[in-house]
C-alpha cells in the first residue's frame, strides 16, 4: 500500500473540493506519507503531526480489543471547528483525510462512502 500511497492519495483527493490531506500511518504509528492538497495550508506543524499519527494507531489498538465485540471499525470520525478528520483502517495500518471544519455534514457522510470504496477496493 505504501509504494501505492499517492496513487490513492490522489483518488481521494478528487473526491471534492473540501478534503484537506490523506494522509498515511503505518503499523508502528509512524506517518510514512501524507499529500495536501494544492491550494490547502497545514494546520499542523510536522512535529505535532507525527505525535497525532502515534495517538491515531494507540486508538487503532484499542479498537482492535474491542473488535471481538463490537466487530470491525471501519471508519472513526472526528469532528472539531476547524477541520473533520475521517480515519480508515487498511489491514495494519491506517488512513486518515481532512476536511474543512464548515463543510456540511451529509456531504462529509457522501465523502466518507465515497473513500471507504477506495479502500475497500485495497483490502480485496
């Protein structure tokens, strides 16, 4: 997946106008990748960044305790004022795409069908 990471990226990104970044954590919880869209600025700094991508896999490793459970997470989904955050678990690793914090939240809904078919066309 990683050496296919832009590719993705960039599926996702053409999906509209209001998703900010995708963004790539491997299975140790490092961010391995990340793609901005052109016209977009970060909200954080590299360093913060990478300590959010670690905390994302920690979440991911207490949802995978719980999966016995609940079932399958499939998708987490943060919301603040400023940005939405729409995080997708791939096998061991998992990805994450921004949004604007204004956007309309049945068109996040619409966004976040529209990415789980791309991933979904990974895991097969």
């Amino acid at each position: 997946m990683e050496e296919d990471f832009e590719s993705i990226a960039n599926k996702i990104l053409q999906i509209d106008g209001v998703i900010r970044q995708v963004g790539l954590v491997n299975d140790k919880g490092e961010l391995v990748n990340t793609t901005m869209k052109g016209g977009k600025t970060p909200l954080l700094e590299n360093k913060r960044l990478a300590k959010i991508s670690h905390d994302l896999y920690v979440i991911k490793s207490i949802h995978d305790t719980l999966e016995e459970v609940l079932g399958e997470f499939n998708l987490v989904h943060w919301s603040t004022k400023k940005v939405y955050v729409l995080i997708f678990y791939v096998m061991d690793k998992l990805v994450y795409v921004t949004c604007d914090g204004n956007t309309n939240e049945y068109k996040i809904a619409d966004i976040s069908i529209k990415i789980k078919a791309i991933i979904e066309s990974l895991k097969n």
